[in-house]
C-alpha cells in the first residue's frame, strides 16, 4: 500500500463518527456480467504437444464474457505457421483464431464440470495439397474437475482434423494437474493426453509409416507477479521423427521435446 493511502486511512479512522446501521448506504448490487482480456508472449506456440510455429515465439490474446449462471463465450488467437511450412498446403496463413462457447458449474468446493463448443479458424490465403484439406475444425467438449485434477475429452465434429480430411470422431482425451503450492503465488502443472485419429486417410498414413495419432506430456512451473505469470513448461510427444509432424529446415519434429517460456497477464 502507498504511504499516501496509508496516511489517509489512518486520519479517516481518527476522525470517523459512529454511524448507525440503518444510516449505511446499501452496497451496489454485483453485477451477473464479467468481460475479462488476456495477453500473452510464448517461446513456443505448443497445441497438444505439437509446434504451431514450427519452434518460434508467438504473441497471443483474447476475451472472455461469462454469466453468474454459468454461461461462457470468447475469442483467442495466435500467430502460426505451420500450415505455411507444411507440405500439405501452398499459400500463406499467419493467425489462428478461435470462439468458443460454453457451461462451466461447480458441484460444491472440490468438485466442477464444463462443456462447450470451440472453432478453431485459420485466417489466411492457401491451397491445399491433395489428399489434405482446410485446417478449420470444430470439436465439443466435456469436463471434470476434482480439486486440482481435470480430466477432459474432445470430439471433432467435421469430417476435416487440421488438414487431414476423412477424420469425423477424431478426438483428445486429456488428464491435467495444477497444484498451487500453499501459502505461495507458485503452480505447478503436469499433463498428459493422447491424440487419436479416426477415418480411412489417418489409416492410410499409419499403414504409411506416419501416423497422425500420438501421445503427449508436459511439466512445468508459472509464478504469478501481481497478475503478470510467468511459466517455464517443457512438452513432448512420441510422434516419430521420420512421422507426420516432421519436415526439414522447418523446425524438423513438431512434436519433439521443446522448453517454453511464457508471459500472460490477464486484465
């Protein structure tokens, strides 16, 4: 606290006279609505333990709305690259921009639930490269949470999974830890979640010898700074260095192990 605020709060209890009850103004009531912004500077721009920037930095943000009753919507985007570096596409597409809407409840203190609909929208001027396709996809989700563990599952809903077409049912379960360390403004995270692809073109890559489908794991550590977090995290994968995420001279392994740096603050 500054020392100026601390003087007059010192002389206001000094010189404050008693003051009934029924005299007290009635405090506003709160309001159902919440607007929230968010900011941020990564390393790394890592989706499911997958290079979105082919190993580079990415700015990012966005903006949520929720409801006292549960509601939720917003709009979150990112610099990429790896649609540009890939040989699936010709052509160029810089941002990824999602919306997303949803209901996140808790039960009581320990126990919550969340599900929702997001759009993943990649803005840009290409062509893709037969047999792939547009990279725009669409999943609902569902989730659990008990005290500091969240368990969530993600189902694609086109017939499209960013650039592989023939994938309806292709899906992400996920299992994620955040544990605040009492008594510190400390987080520790770890998480792990598998990547499965379904349809006859993720088939035919595997019998290939590149298989879209993978596991990922990541640990790390953030501290937040009076609303300024700061995260050191390290992510990988078991997708294959002569797989589907790899391409020379463009970061090589998407997949591969990587430490990120971040920096959000949310406002």
């Amino acid at each position: 606290m500054h020392k100026s605020k601390l003087l007059v709060a010192v002389l206001g209890a000094l010189c404050a006279m008693p003051v009934m009850a029924a005299d007290a103004p009635a405090p506003a009531p709160a309001s159902p609505h919440t607007v929230t912004s968010n900011v941020g500077l990564v390393s790394n721009y890592i989706f499911r333990g997958i290079s979105q920037t082919s190993n580079n930095p990415a700015i990012q943000g966005g903006m949520d709305y929720s409801h006292a009753s549960g509601f939720y919507a917003g709009v979150w985007g990112s610099n990429v690259n790896w649609i540009q570096d890939s040989v699936v596409t010709s052509g160029s597409v810089t941002m990824e921009l999602d919306t997303y809407l949803g209901f996140k409840k808790s039960i009581n203190d320990d126990m919550g639930y969340d599900f929702g609909y997001i759009r993943y929208n990649y803005l840009g001027n290409y062509t893709t490269v037969s047999p792939y396709t547009a990279a725009d996809t669409a999943e609902v989700y569902a989730a659990f949470t008990y005290k500091f563990l969240t368990a969530k599952y993600s189902y694609s809903l086109l017939d499209q999974f960013l650039t592989v077409p023939d994938t309806k049912g292709t899906n992400y379960l996920e299992l994620n830890a955040n544990y605040t360390i009492p008594d510190t403004t400390f987080t520790l995270t770890a998480h792990v979640g598998k990547q499965t692809y379904t349809g006859a073109t993720a088939d035919g890559l595997a019998a290939a010898g590149t298989p879209p489908t993978y596991t990922d794991y990541k640990v790390g550590v953030a501290k937040d700074f009076s609303g300024y977090v700061i995260g050191l995290a390290y992510s990988a994968t078991d997708a294959s260095d002569t797989g589907f995420y790899t391409y020379p001279g463009k970061g090589d392994n998407w997949g591969k192990g990587a430490t990120v740096v971040s920096l959000t603050h949310s406002f």
